[in-house]
C-alpha cells in the first residue's frame, strides 16, 4: 500500500513551518523537487531501536585470529 502523496498546499505548509518564505516560481520549483524525494521518505525503514545502529553492532573480535596463533613476523627472530 503506498502512502498518499503531499499536496501542494501540504508541501507550503511544510516550507512556511521550516522557516522558508518562497516566492511562488520557488514554491514550485520545491513542489516539483518534493515529488522526487517523496518516494525516497516512504522508503526509510522507521521503528527501530537507537540501540539496533549498525555501528553498535560491530563485533571487531570476529575479524581478529584465532587464539593462540601470533601474527606473521611476531615472536621470536634469531
């Protein structure tokens, strides 16, 4: 199901809320660019935790060698 698109009027709204006092040739350059960015907001995933970040995910410890075996060059040279 996709979501109904912002009117016209909507997308004023939300430029007058933002602080944006446009002339009208720009109310519709924004008009025409909102059209083009909407579907991309649709498709961000929402309700996730702050916590499910990826980066709070990285687990640096899968990429280190196993225990017990020295890097190359490490140890003991005569």
């Amino acid at each position: 199901m996709t979501p109904k698109s912002a009117t016209r009027d909507e997308i004023a709204i939300m430029a007058r809320i933002a602080g944006l006092e446009l002339e009208p040739q720009y109310l519709e350059e924004l008009v025409e660019a909102y059209r083009n960015v909407e579907p991309m907001l649709h498709r961000i995933r929402r309700g996730r935790d702050r916590a499910d970040e990826p980066a709070h995910a990285f687990d640096p410890r899968k990429f280190m060698p196993p225990t017990g075996r020295q890097a190359p060059g490490a140890g003991n040279d005569e």
